[in-house]
C-alpha cells in the first residue's frame, strides 16, 4: 500500500494484480497557518504565566497539515461545531495529492488511484460529489520486454511461481527473523537454488514490480513484516477522471485553512497546546485546546517540528522504524500513439528501478500519454531534460529510434520536497505492522493522523482520510466526555445516501472504538514495541532518529 495506494491482506499472487496497488495513494503534508499574530515570547518564567496566556484560544483545535488526513479531521469537527484553524506549509492544500492539467487532462503528480471500489470512503464520497470514474486499471493486462526490446513470453506464469516459492520463505521469515530485510529475505531464496527456473534479471524484475513498486522502497530498507501491512479494497483500482484533487477541495469548504505558515513547535501545557509557525519570515504562535499533526512521517524524522516536552520513547522508536518511500512520476505527451494497446508495458533494464514500468493512459483519457513510474533514489538529481533523455533511451529499447519526442513533460520529485520528503510510509527493517497503531496515539493534548498512522490502510488516501476521521472522533469523545458520540459523521452520512455499506459502517464505528480504548490503557497495557530482544538494545534506526532530533534541535 502506498502513496498511491496500499494492500496486503492478503496479498494477491499474480505479478501484474500486485504491480500498482502501490502507485502513488496519499495525501497529507506538513503544512501549517496563522491565527493572530502573537510573537513568540521567549521570557515567559512560570508555568502560571504561560497557562493564563493560554486560556486565550484561537480555536479549539489546529490542525497541522492540509492534506487529507487534516482535511478530514478539520471537515469533520467543524461540522460537529467545533472552531478549527488548519495551518499548511505549502501554497496548496492537498498535500501529495496534487493535480496539474495540460489542457483537460488530469496530470497527477501524487496521489492517482482509488485503491478499491467496494466500500471505499473516497469512492463513496467522489460519487457524492458527482466526479466520474474510469473503469479500474486492468494490471494483468501488461506485457514485458528484456533490455533488447524483445517481449518476454509466459512472464505472468513465472511470476506466479516465483510468488510461490518467496510466500514459503516468507512464512518461515515471520517466524524465525522477523527483523530481516526484505532482500535478505530474497538473497536466501536465491542461494538456495528454489528459484532456478527465473534468471537474475527477472528475480530482480519481480523484486522491484512487487515490493519495491508496492512500498516504493529498496527492499534492503524493506521489513519482512511489510507482507502484513495494510489489507484491501476490493473492486479494482478507477482513476478519477476530474482529477484526485476535486475530491478533497469540498472539504476546505467552510473550513479556516491558512496557507505558507510552516509549524516549528508544538508546546502541550496543562490544558492548552501552543503552536509556533513561520509565516513571511516571522515566528507567530497560537493556541488551541487540542491539536492534531498530520505531516509525513518523514517530518517527524527529521525533527522539523520540535515538541516540548519532548514525545515519548514509545512514540520515537515508532517513527524510528517507519520508513519514507521514494516514487517518482515521469509524464510524457507524444505527438501521437506509437506503443501497445495495453495497460502497462514492463521492461527488464540495466537498473531495476529506473523506467522499468510504464502506464498507457491513452485507454483512459484517449489521449497520448505514457506515464513512468520510477524507485530510483537519484532520479531527482538529473534536470528535466535529463530524465525525459534517459526515458526515451527506456522506450525506444522498446519500440525502436524512430519514435517522436515528447511534446510535453511533467515530472515529480517528491524526495526533494521539503514538505514531504518522500512519497508514502513503509515498514524499515525492524518494523512492524504495530508501530502504526503506536503512532496513532495521542500524547495528552497531541493527536496524531495521516496514512502512516493508519494499520488498515497505510499508504494510501483513504488510509489518510480515515486516520483524520479518527482522531476527529476521538477529540469530540475528549472534549464532550457526556455527549453522544458521533465518531463517523461523515461516513454516516455516506452510507445514508448508499454510498456505503452497514457493515463498513459498523467496523469503522468498531475500529475507532478500539484505537480510543487503547488510548485509554496505562502504557504498560498497551502494544509492546520492541521484542525483548530490541528493548535491550536498540535498534541502528532508532538511534538515527534520536541522533538526527538531536542535531535537528541544536539548529533551531
């Protein structure tokens, strides 16, 4: 499951079903507002002095991050009443859902699919808001070159095989080293001689089309326990054709969303948050009963956001062992169709995770774009015309040199992103499927949402926006302990008009139950989060994360 999209539960055999369930799915930021212009007093003594300050709110609740976990969260409790600021960093909403347009034409950076019709929240809602959808992407409808251009017959069976043999040393993975990588994971099955009927090009093909593709990460970084992360819609994958973002712009609606202020602190006191941010080059603060963050999991890694008191060991050992994927997006317009009336083309090249997989959006939009999907870490290193050159060197390996350029090029790079750093989370080695669920707790006034805090659905836009319902639910539960409890407004709503299904309805009702009664548990009860081994001695990633906080907060 990731930016794009996420899965897992279980796991489809066939290469092609599997290829894009992870294409770009997710859509929270690090983004952030503005209230009141109150300069930060640095001279404040006393505890007294600084809560009286604080009985001033500017809302009840501040939302960092405009994506859509936090416009979810925002949405949902400012129809419930409550006052409710949105600060965002960047100049947009949507966070890494973000759509361009050539003319007509939807050109997603980010987020692109629906991970899954039935009973999916954002399909419900999409169809509430009236936006058409393609028919889902057909990804068995695929077809495979090797580095000479010639296709790759019975590549589909081979895969399935391959998937057989790698799903046994799985299980006995889980069992015996639930800390391994992936790819030690992948280099044993190798050795062992059980995958003899694949050459090393293709075992490394289907390493990078169903686990590096999937959580847009090297499977070196990759836990074994990623298997088990997230689980599935079904109903297949539709493109929204008006583009991913006319899904979430309603939801601004009515809300108070202050763009380019970039949040910097997080102070909790006794009844109150305080929340620093930049705007135009100047530090301001507000205040605000509760606060949810949303930004990336990879802002939290790098200590761009300094919380006092500092989150618990339990919270950044979590982090810690979350990793931030790189997926990036080449798309090309051509004069005219020169390629294969299918869905995807995949190509064995020299290095695995640079255009190896190409999208034909002519069967969606009847128009002639192909779109890259690329791991490659140093992509973003190249300038455009770079990239558009090695990407023509991919296609005409395929389809010859006679080929025309491309009229146009849009490309992502999501790593270079100060408000990301990344496109979507997954599990680093050491991780599991339980450091989501941790990350999902609230820390006295802080609540935390977005797709990596969600254990369902991570990785994806529906994963994002369930998790800002979530804790919206959770703070209404909070701060009206008496009232009615209405954890799904929205999704209610929904189901009323046959969007969505009772029992959906009921297990979302369930599913946030559970995650506030967990909240409730003294921490001795809850999930441990480290085996006995790793409580003695710390992971490498959770030292990296404490080391690099500490150098974060010697800059600020």
């Amino acid at each position: 499951m990731p930016l794009l999209s996420f899965r897992l539960a279980p796991r489809q055999f066939s290469l092609f079903a599997l290829i894009l369930s992870s294409l770009f799915t997710l859509g929270s930021s690090s983004t952030f507002a503005q209230g009141p212009s109150l300069p930060v007093d640095s001279n404040l003594d006393t505890k007294n002095e600084l809560q009286a300050k604080a009985k001033n709110y500017d809302a009840d609740v501040i939302v960092v991050g405009a994506g859509a976990a936090g416009l979810a969260a925002a949405s949902e409790l400012q129809s419930l009443g409550y006052k409710v600021v949105v600060l965002e960093a960047r100049e947009r909403i949507g966070g890494r859902v973000h759509t361009l347009f050539d003319g007509e034409q939807a050109i997603e950076m980010g987020a692109n699919w629906l991970h899954g019709q039935d009973d999916n929240p954002l399909v419900a809602l999409a169809k509430q808001q009236g936006h058409r959808l393609s028919a889902p992407t057909d990804w068995g409808d695929s077809l495979s070159y090797d580095e000479y251009g010639e296709e790759i017959e019975d590549t589909e069976d081979l895969s399935d095989r391959w998937y057989a043999v790698v799903a046994k040393y799985i299980e006995q993975y889980l069992e015996r080293e639930p800390n391994a990588s992936m790819q030690m994971l992948m280099d044993d099955a190798q050795k062992s001689g059980d995958l003899g009927f694949v050459n090393d090009d293709l075992h490394n093909l289907f390493i990078n089309f169903m686990y590096e593709q999937d959580w847009a990460a090297d499977a070196a970084e990759l836990s074994v326990q990623s298997e088990m992360d997230g689980e599935d819609y079904r109903g297949g994958d539709p493109i929204p054709l008006a583009g991913f973002q006319a899904i979430l712009d309603p939801l601004s609606q009515n809300v108070d969303v202050q763009l380019a202020r970039q949040v910097t602190a997080v102070q909790q006191l006794e009844d109150s948050v305080e929340i620093s941010y930049s705007y135009q080059g100047q530090t301001q603060v507000m205040r605000a009963k509760r606060v949810v963050i949303t930004v990336p999991v990879s802002i939290l890694q790098a200590g761009k956001i300094r919380f006092s008191p500092e989150l618990s060991v339990r919270k950044r050992e979590a982090i810690a062992l979350l990793g931030m994927g790189h997926l990036n997006k080449v798309w090309l317009k051509f004069p005219e169709v020169f390629w294969d009336d299918a869905q995807a083309f995949l190509r064995v090249g020299p290095e695995k995770d640079r255009f190896s997989l190409w999208l034909n959006f002519h069967q969606v939009s009847q128009q002639p774009y192909l779109l890259a999907l690329s791991t490659a870490t140093q992509l973003e290193a190249g300038s455009d015309a770079e990239i558009v050159e090695e990407a023509m060197l991919a296609l005409r390996g395929m389809y010859g040199d006679e080929i025309p350029d491309p009229l146009k090029s849009y490309i992502s790079r999501w790593q270079n992103d100060p408000f990301s750093l990344g496109a979507y989370s997954y599990l680093r080695q050491g991780g599991r499927p339980e450091h989501r669920q941790i990350l999902a707790e609230n820390e006295g006034l802080i609540y935390f949402a977005g797709e990596a805090s969600h254990s369902e659905f991570p990785s994806t836009v529906h994963g994002a926006y369930l998790s800002g319902l979530r804790e919206a639910a959770k703070i209404h539960k909070n701060l009206n302990p008496g009232a009615e409890p209405l954890p799904t407004k929205n999704l209610l709503e929904l189901k009323e008009q046959d969007h969505l299904s009772e029992p959906f309805t009921e297990a979302s009702l369930k599913n946030i139950g559970d995650l506030e009664a967990k909240n409730n548990l003294e921490k001795a009860e809850k999930i441990p989060v480290l085996e006995t081994k790793q409580e003695q001695e710390k992971s490498p990633q959770a030292e990296e994360f404490e080391s690099t906080e500490v150098r974060k907060e010697d800059d600020l």
